[in-house]
C-alpha cells in the first residue's frame, strides 16, 4: 500500500517570490507520483507526474517537481510566484498495477501576498 | 473536447430527502470514481468502478449509493441515512494501470437546508 504526506497545510508567500511545497511517500514498490491544483470551487486539475527517468519533472504555470528515492520525496517548486497560483495543491500517489488507485495528500494552501 | 461534466453545479437538499449528482464523461475511461472534500480534509473517497455493472466501497461509503449501468455514466445518490452530507462533491475517471492520472469534473457544490 501507499501513503502520501503533506508536511505544510497552509503556506504564506510575497508575490514574485520562490516557493517550495513539501511532499513525502511512502510505498513498497515503485509508483508514480503527481502534483494536482485545485482553484476555489472547482475540481482538481493535473499539474505534472513523474513516472521515470529523469528526475526532474516539469509541468504547467512554471512549475517544476523533484523526485528524490532516497528521501522518498517528491517537492513542487516555482521560483517566482503569482497571485493567480492561489490554490489548493495535493501531492499524489499511486502503484504502478491496473489495480492501483491513486493516494492523494491531505493539501497544501498556497496564499499569496502582494 | 472530452471531459467529465457533473450536474449540478450547485445543489440544495432538504432534510430527509435522497438526491442524485450526476456524473458523465466521454473519454472513453474505465475506471470512476467519487470523492468528498470537506475543508482541511482532503479528498475521502466515497465509491469506485473499474467496470460496468461493478463497483466497490471506498473509505466513506455508508449513507451513499452508486450505479453504473454505462460507461460513461456514474450518478452518485445521497441518501437520507447521509447524516451531514453537506460538502464539495468530485467525480474522477481514469484508464486503470496507467499513468495518466485522473481527471476530475468541476463538482458539485451540496447544502442541506
């Protein structure tokens, strides 16, 4: 089985500053893993995934995860943030077989200030 | 452009009364699956289908019911047994053993007046 940890439930941050939301899993066997964003009163749209290979992932709005084995991490960054990244972010994961759902964190408010 | 569209958007129950969320999606996904997002809770999952005509309890099922007699269908039906159903509702489809993530619809807002 899996289980994803998000370490921060709200973070504060200045426009244009660079921001880092921290995410731990854990699994017994290889996964996949996603970032998710969720803006107020709508569903949950797909940010990036990593599935293999190079460890560094890119997504959408600027950005960008990394897949760390040995910390069994998976951190999302950006380093000039906006207004309009104000939302909601889940960490995500799953197992690699057809019967695998996928294990989403508990969220990470991100809140920025002019 | 395919998607999941879930109907209402908004939705208000008296006491004591079922009601249906509809959701349906044209891609062609096998798998489904409904969410409750409650706030600082995260998403909890209600029901799940891989299959039509098969699905299986998730972590809150009690007081919900589901179908699915189609593919591209999964109502989901809050029943009067659903002590505090007021919450953000998400319907998700995926194709299962891939790596493409799910897709969710834009939910269903539910108020219990």
């Amino acid at each position: 089985a899996q289980s994803v940890t998000q370490l921060d439930s709200q973070v504060p941050v200045f426009e244009e500053a660079p921001v880092e939301l921290r995410c731990n899993y854990s699994s017994s066997v290889s996964v996949y893993l996603f970032w998710y964003v969720q803006y107020p009163n709508q569903g949950l749209q797909l940010l990036l995934k990593y599935l293999s290979g190079s460890t560094l992932v890119k997504g959408i709005n600027g950005f960008e995860a990394e897949f760390n084995k040995s910390q069994t991490s998976f951190h999302l960054r950006k380093p000039s943030v906006h207004i309009s990244d104000t939302a909601e972010y889940f960490c995500a994961v799953s197992g690699r077989s057809s019967a695998s759902k996928i294990i989403f964190g508990s969220g990470t408010r991100l809140s920025i200030r002019p | 452009d395919g998607g999941i569209t879930q109907s209402p958007k908004y939705l208000f129950r008296k006491e004591g009364q079922n009601v249906t969320l509809s959701c349906e999606q044209n891609l062609n996904h096998d798998a489904m699956y409904w969410y409750r997002q409650d706030p600082g809770q995260g998403l909890r999952l209600i029901y799940y289908s891989q299959i039509v005509n098969d699905f299986q309890k998730g972590d809150i099922a009690e007081g919900y019911s589901v179908s699915r007699e189609k593919k591209e269908s999964f109502p989901l039906t809050v029943t009067s047994a659903q002590k505090n159903p007021t919450a953000f509702y998400l319907c998700a489809s995926s194709i299962p053993g891939t790596p493409y993530g799910y897709t969710f619809g834009s939910g269903t807002r539910l108020t219990v007046v």
